[in-house]
C-alpha cells in the first residue's frame, strides 16, 4: 500500500510540488526521527531475547520489528521522494539527529533505554512512556497534522502506519503491566518498580518533547502550536497511568 501511494504521487509529479520549506522539514527532522525509530527496534530486539515466557518473547519481538520495519519504511521512502526533489541531502537526518540540539533530549532518550540491562523496563519505557509523550507527539502532532498543508499527502500515509503499530504495542503493554500490577503476591514490589520507571524516564521524555518544540514553527503553514499537541499527548499518558494505576510526575503534566 506504501509503494502504491509513493509510485502513484510520483507518477502524478505531485513530490516536485511540494513546499519548498516542508521539504526542508523532511530532509532535516522527518529522516532524523528514523534513527529514533530504529534504536529503539534495536533495544526491543535485545529486550526479547530475556522474555521469561514465549508469549512475552514473540510480543516483544513483533514491537521490534514493527520499529525496525518503520524506520525502513521511512528511509526507502526519503531516498524516493529525493529522486523528484533538487539537491534534497539524505545525510542531513543523520546530522541532525547526531548535532542538532533539538534532538539531543531524544537521542539521550534513546541511548538510555538501549543501555539498561532489564528487558521489562526496556519494554515499558519505550511503550508506556516514550512513544505517548515523544515520538506519537512528533508523528501525530506535528507530522500527520502539518504535512498536507504543505502540498504533502504522501508522508501522512507512511507515518500512519506507525500510529497503527503504536496502538497494537500500547495495548500489549497496558495488558502485560496491568497483570504484572495485579499479582496477588508481587503486586507491591511490582508497582514500585513500574513507578521508578515513570519517574526516571518521564523526566527525560519530558525534556525530549519540549526540546522539540522549535520544529513547530518551522513550517510556512500553521495547523497548530505545540501547546495543544503536547496537551494531547499529555492526556494520553494520564490515560495510561490511570490504567496502571501509576502515579504521574507532577512536571510531566507541566
């Protein structure tokens, strides 16, 4: 369905007719978000191989490869577009991602994860709280929102894909922390340590999200500030907490 959309926005010539400025956004933020996608497969493929349980193991697994798979997706899908598009600088997402201190809050994100040595925290930062408070708040705030107003129809049809897998991942993970949270011996301990998680790495999605703030008014078309995306990815996050009966930072919601 991706390469239908591509070959036929490419047949129509409709690629050379984007905004000048989107595609600058493209080139520089867009193709920097791919290497975010593909650690973060990366800590998910090292996650699965600790699955105390094959259930656990395969789930992991397929959230990994539906990482891997997107970051993929995106990176055939920039060198395409390129062939339509002047002097468009594939290097350039990497460069940012590497240099730019608006991802340096994700990157360091993403690093800490891929370190930790525990494939449940691995699993339940990257699901519970680094998707719903920065990645989902880049695609769907800012991406699925901002790109058609900019002459580009093609890029939402990628990213949603991603928004799809997010919410298999999300309820896999809300189901397996919901359990986990409910043992009839462990639950204490268990909430415990779900709540130092929260704690840890909320403070750094936090900072991550904010940091990418400056991308919003970038583009030469407005749809929406990045308050009220924010705000939604915020309510989002309460949701999830709610369901695991986890408590949220109070600058988390700030």
């Amino acid at each position: 369905m991706l390469q239908l959309a591509i070959n036929g926005a490419r047949s129509q010539n409709a690629i050379a007719h984007f905004d000048q400025g989107w595609v600058t956004i493209l080139e520089h933020h867009v193709s920097a978000s791919k290497h975010a996608e593909y650690g973060l497969g990366l800590a998910l493929m090292t996650a699965q191989r600790d699955g105390m349980t094959q259930m656990i193991n395969n789930t992991i697994l397929t959230n990994a490869s539906y990482k891997l798979r997107y970051a993929q997706d995106l990176t055939l899908y920039l060198a395409d577009i390129g062939l339509d598009l002047e002097k468009f600088d594939q290097t350039q997402g990497k460069e940012h991602w590497v240099n730019d201190p608006l991802w340096q809050g994700t990157r360091k994100l993403v690093e800490t994860v891929m370190a930790s040595g525990d494939h449940l925290e691995q699993y339940f930062a990257i699901n519970i709280i680094i998707e719903p408070l920065v990645l989902e708040l880049f695609r769907s705030g800012f991406v699925m929102q901002t790109a058609a107003l900019h002459g580009d129809f093609v890029t939402p049809t990628v990213v949603s894909a991603a928004e799809s897998d997010f919410e298999r991942n999300r309820a896999n993970a809300i189901e397996l922390f919901s359990l986990l949270g409910q043992d009839a011996r462990f639950s204490e301990h268990n909430l415990t340590t779900m709540g130092n998680w929260v704690k840890h790495y909320s403070s750094l999605a936090i900072q991550a999200a904010h940091e990418l703030q400056p991308i919003w008014s970038q583009t030469r078309v407005k749809s929406e500030t990045f308050a009220p995306a924010l705000k939604r990815a915020q309510q989002n996050f309460s949701h999830i907490m709610a369901q695991l009966q986890l408590d949220i930072p109070k600058e988390v919601l700030q």
